[in-house]
C-alpha cells in the first residue's frame, strides 16, 4: 500500500455527478484522441482508472484498456458502466500493481500521479509504467504546474474555484513539496449548509518528472499545455508530458 488517501464509499457515489464538466465532450474529445493515437493498434493501461470517466469510452473507441485503482468504491462505480471482460480492473496502488501483458500506452490523467505522496513513490510510478510497457510504447501524465508564482512572501493559499455552490483553495507546505487541496460544496437545497473536504497531494514540476523518467529508462518525447497539443510555455498551467520505452 503506497501513502495514497483511500476514496470512500461516499467519495465514489457522488465523484461522476461533481465531475460533469471533466466528462464532457468538450473535455474527453480531444482526450480520447490523443491517447487513441498513441496507442494506436496496441493495449492501454490507465493508471488510477478511478470510475472510468476516460477509461470507459476509450474503450468504445476500439481500444483495448485495462486499469490499476487502489479504491474498490471507485472501482465498483465503474462496473456499473462496464463489465470486468470488456475492461478488466485490477484492485491495487499505481507504483507496484502488476498487470499481465504488455502495453503500448499507460497513462495517468487529472493529476492523479500527485496522489502518491512520496517522491520516491512517483519514482516507483514511473517504474511500473516503464515495466508495463513494449519497447516503443509511452507513458502519458496530466498534471497542472504548481501555481507557485500566485503566493505573495507569507501567503501559503491560493483560491482555484470561486462559484456559487463551490469554494475551493489549496494551501502549501513548500519544504516539504505537499499542498492541501480544500473543498466547500453547497449540497441539496439553498439551506445554507455547506460540505467540507480535503486531500493531500505531493505536487512536481515538469523537470522532475523528466528526471523520474530517466530513472525509470524512458526517454522524453513531447510535452504540450492540453490534449489538443497546444504549446507548453512558460505561462501554461497545467502540461500533457508524454515519454517513450525505447526500441
């Protein structure tokens, strides 16, 4: 077991209703594309499958997907979608579940590889991508950029989503490379009463994740600011990395 948080029960039953946008076509359309095209005529393996919001339909597209999840909640959502023979899930953490087979493509979406606490821990990530794939496959992450340059000298917040029924901010531990990701959701009718969560993330930047792909034996191809390939440059907040097996 890896030092990621355990998604409950309740956690798992509302996940798909809170993440609508990140469901939509305008969302998963140019996803799906990308990572249909790096898979190509070959396996993918999703890394934290979750409920299967990108897993599910690229596996309508034609491609051949299984996936790791650490939460049995999340992973039962996700049968609700789809059965074990048209997309088999193995119950386990990201950086040491080994799944038989190999494959052209494993990925890890929404900044999900934060999830592991530890550096070491992503570095083991990395690994059992590395292990997963065939010479010539590739290792997909989605991750945003730590927002580092919105924190004033004292300042250790930094406010994501100001809505009507959504309050969110995260707070930083910068010696030891951890941020706190703070949720207040308004539920049910306009009582006024409000939903508290948090979740504890182990954030990196791009170049240390490079540096964990070479540990790992891969070797970096391309790194854009969204899955429509759009330039990453200094002023992108968030970047696809991608990292190929070689030959």
């Amino acid at each position: 077991m890896t030092s990621s948080e355990l998604w409950t029960r309740a956690t798992a039953d509302r996940y798909d209703a809170e993440e609508t946008t990140m469901s939509s076509a305008a969302v998963l359309g140019p996803t799906l594309a990308f990572l249909a095209e790096l898979a190509g005529e070959g396996r993918a393996l999703e890394f934290a499958i979750g409920t299967g919001r990108v897993g599910v339909p690229l596996r309508e597209r034609g491609v051949p997907v299984a996936g790791i999840e650490l939460s049995e909640h999340m992973t039962a959502r996700l049968r609700r979608k789809i059965d074990e023979e048209a997309l088999p899930v193995t119950v386990g953490d990201m950086a040491t579940t080994i799944v038989d087979g190999a494959f052209t493509l494993v990925y890890l979406v929404y900044n999900t590889i934060t999830n592991l606490l530890t550096q070491d821990e992503q570095v083991e990530c990395f690994r059992n991508a590395a292990r997963h794939l065939a010479p010539g496959g590739r290792f997909v992450v989605e991750l945003n950029v730590p927002p580092l340059r919105f924190l004033p000298p004292g300042q250790v917040a930094v406010p994501f989503d100001v809505s009507e029924r959504h309050l969110g901010f995260d707070t930083f531990d910068l010696v030891e490379q951890v941020l706190v990701s703070h949720h207040l959701t308004r539920d049910g009718d306009d009582d006024g009463r409000y939903r508290r969560d948090a979740s504890r993330h182990r954030y990196a930047w791009p170049a240390e994740l490079d540096l964990m792909a070479r540990i790992a034996g891969l070797e970096p191809e391309r790194r854009v600011a969204d899955w429509d390939g759009s330039p990453f440059t200094q002023d992108s907040t968030k970047h696809i990395s991608v990292w190929r097996k070689p030959l």
